[in-house]
C-alpha cells in the first residue's frame, strides 16, 4: 500500500461518472446526518430523567469533600449507583462537578465536547493531489477540508450510537474521549515539509502518556496501548512511547494507592464486590461485547456456568472475527517485500512501516479499533470512544467503502434508535461495530494490492 493509494482508488473513467458518484454519495452523507441529528433530537425531548453517571461521578466528589467513603453507594446522594473509578480521580473530576453546573446542564456541555472531539481528530487524508469532482475526495489538502471535518464530527455524533449513551447517561467517557483525541492528534502529526522526526518525537511522547493516563480510567482498555508498535518509526522509538504509555497508565494506580490507602482498599473491595447490599461493577454485566456474546451462546449449550469454555469461545470469536484478520492483512501487506531484504519478520514489518508512513498511522489506527472492539467489557457509552478511532479512518475511504461505512456504522444504528428499538441487552452495536471493522479491512486490503510505484 502507497501513500498515492488513496487517490488511485478515486480515479474514474470519466468526469461523469465521479460527478454521479459525488451526488448519489453527498445524498447519501446528507441522508445520514439527518438521521443523526433527529435520533439525538428525538431523545432531547423525551421525558426522561438523563444523566445517571454524571450524578453518581459527582456525589462521589461531593461525599469526598464531605469527610465519607465514596465507594460506599450509602454515601452518594441521589443514586443507587456504585463510582467505579479510582481514588485519584476524584481529585481531577472535582473542577468539573463544582457549583452543580454539569450535572444541571449536561446535556448541553456534552454536544459541544462531542462536536470538539471530532474537531481535534486527526486528519490522515494524502496531500498535494487533486482530482476532478464534487469536492467529495477528501484528498489534494495539505490541510483537511470541510468535508472531511464535517466527517469526522458526523461520525462522531453518530456512529454506532455511541454518543446517544453518553449522553443520555451522563457518563464521563466524554471525558476520555476528549483526551483520545488529543492524544491521537499528538501521536499521528506528520512532521511537516522540511521538519525532522526527532521535532515530532516529544509530541507523540506526550500523545502515549496522554493516552495511557486515559486508559487508566477504564481499566479494561489497555491493551489498546500496543498498538503504537504499528507507528511508522524506529523500533526503540516505538518501544519508548510504549513504555511511556505503561507508565502513564500505572501512575494513576501508583499514586491512588500510595496517596489515598484508605480510599484504595475501599476501591479494590468494590471492584471485587465485596461491599454487600451494593451495586456492583463486574465483568458479566450486561453489554454488547464478544465475551456477553460468547456467554450467550455458550448458554445456548448449558455451559453458561463454566468460565474456561466461556472464555475460550470469546477469544475463538475475538481472534476469528477481529484480531486474526487484522495481522493477516499485516502480514499480506508486508509480504511484499522480499525476505532477504528485511530478515525477520520485526525487521521487515519496521522497514514496510517506515516507507509507508501515512498508512502506518492509518493502521496504527485501525489496530486500536480492533483491540478495543475485542475488550471484554465494552458498554453502550463506549462505542463513543470506539467511533473516534471509526471517524479517523472514514475520512479516506474510497467512494464505495465510505457508502458501505456510513451505512452499516451510522445510518442503520441511528435509524433503529429512532424508530424506537430497544438497544439493551442486545448485539446491534456489536455487529455495526464488527461490520464497520470488516468494510475498514476489506478497504485497507484492496488498497494494498496497488504498486508503490503509483504515480499521478
């Protein structure tokens, strides 16, 4: 796969073909945002009383500042919800929760960090090159467009109806979210022209320790962090922002049990639930992830009690539908160049990541969809931070690859929201997300069957 790859992609035989290509697939986008946008409107004038995280998050700070154990739910006014995150944290949230503001007006804060979310997302479209049509090619920009900006911020407001759960339950991930993309834009900045890589070095360390201190609030997305390997530079390099983000993720741990131990114990009697007559945060709660699938169908045979047959059959699936296709398709990309040329396979993958430096990030991307798609534990309001990594990659689809995405990540999950289908306890956005992965791959693997010879 090419740096140009993009762009041979979007090549037609005549203007006229793109020019009908460009209208159906603006129509296509616009019908979408409509869908958007009344699915969030829709749930604007229910007569619900949203925002239960963001009660619980703050009347855990409250019972802090109060002298009580906020991991006690008796301690909590006005939930029956237990705070799940660690001791430090109640230190960071206590800017947010003062005065009541967020609680009282969440519902207006949280569009407007969504909106920010999309707008400080990178953008990975190739540069300098131009070609005929609508304006709907997301390339030829050395900086990105209004169409891929509006993109990413469509996608995400509305991909796979994550957002919808943050904001009806208030919770924090938009938060994490907001960091994610900061971080993101910190990682994946290209140097520009006549700038040297050891210039962007310290911003992506700060990205990696900005993305591990994210991971920290939920600690189940942590592998997440291995995916900087895929980004396009030296090995100890990569090995350093790594190691970065590792410490960034442990230090919230290090210093909630060091500085608050009292608090700590009291966190890891919750996690563990021991705290009796209590909500309680466990892995088999309800939620649309691989390992709930594996346990539903593992039900399904009478094996819903034994843990090892669960577990082997969500990593059979995980591997199987997700992380097995990804390092294949790797692993074809990479073939490409001859064995004698790289040594081992490290080596070479290092080398083919390095000469492919736009579409190592895109990769790197992708791979922290599909190790985050594969958490064990991936709630509703968690597809939010799973379509940020989405709304990178959408940006630079090809024309067919970006209708199928739209469709399957935003258009269907919005309309099934908005006739009023019920989205708990069931797999539909697992499935869009899975869907959406697989449309995501099958556009990285076409793509890579074009010489890097390509010259426009």
């Amino acid at each position: 796969m090419s740096d140009v790859t993009g762009t041979a992609r979007w090549l037609e035989p005549s203007a006229d073909t793109a020019s009908r290509r460009n209208i159906w697939l603006a129509c296509l986008i616009a019908l979408t945002a409509l869908l958007v946008l009344g699915n969030l409107a829709n749930d604007a004038v229910l007569d619900v009383r949203y925002g239960w995280d963001t009660r619980v998050n703050c009347a855990a700070v409250d019972a802090y500042a109060g002298g009580l154990d906020p991991y006690f739910v008796k301690n909590l006014k006005g939930t029956k919800l237990s705070y799940p995150y660690l001791p430090v944290t109640l230190e960071a949230f206590r800017p947010f929760c003062a005065g009541g503001i967020l609680v009282a007006h969440h519902k207006a804060i949280f569009p407007v960090l969504a909106v920010l979310c999309g707008l400080l997302l990178p953008g990975l479209v190739l540069p300098g090159l131009v070609l005929p049509g609508l304006g709907f090619q997301g390339h030829g920009r050395t900086r990105p467009g209004a169409r891929d900006v509006g993109l990413r911020v469509l996608c995400t407001l509305g991909a796979f109806v994550g957002f919808e759960w943050v904001q009806a339950s208030g919770n924090f991930a938009i938060l994490s979210g907001l960091l994610t993309a900061i971080a993101l834009r910190l990682l994946l900045s290209l140097p520009t022209s006549g700038s040297s890589e050891d210039s962007s070095f310290p911003s992506r360390l700060a990205g990696a320790a900005l993305l591990g201190l994210v991971m920290s609030f939920k600690l189940v997305f942590f592998p997440v962090l291995a995916a900087l390997y895929f980004l396009p530079l030296p090995r100890g390099r990569k090995l350093t922002l790594i190691a970065m983000a590792v410490f960034s993720f442990a230090l919230p741990i290090l210093i909630s049990w060091l500085a608050y131990p009292d608090l700590f114990a009291s966190w890891q009697l919750a996690m563990a639930g021991k705290i009796p007559d209590q909500h309680l945060v466990e892995l088999f709660e309800s939620n649309p992830s691989l390992l709930l699938l594996a346990r539903d169908l593992m039900g399904h045979v009478g094996l819903i009690d034994s843990k090892p047959a669960i577990f082997a059959t969500y990593a059979v699936a995980a591997t199987a539908l997700v992380l097995g296709p990804f390092a294949l398709s790797v692993l074809r990309l990479i073939g490409k160049r001859p064995a004698h040329e790289g040594g081992s396979l490290p080596g070479r993958l290092d080398r083919w990541l390095m000469d492919h430096p736009r579409v190592a990030m895109r990769i790197t991307v992708l791979a922290m969809f599909a190790l985050y798609l594969s958490s064990p534990r991936l709630k509703e309001y968690a597809f939010f931070e799973l379509a940020l990594y989405a709304a990178i990659l959408l940006v630079d689809l090809s024309a067919m690859a970006l209708a199928a995405a739209l469709t399957v990540g935003l258009l269907m999950p919005s309309l099934i929201s908005i006739v009023g289908t019920s989205l708990d306890d069931s797999f539909i956005l697992l499935f869009s997300a899975l869907m959406l992965f697989w449309v995501l791959l099958l556009d990285a693997g076409q793509a890579g069957r074009v010489p890097d010879t390509v010259q426009l």
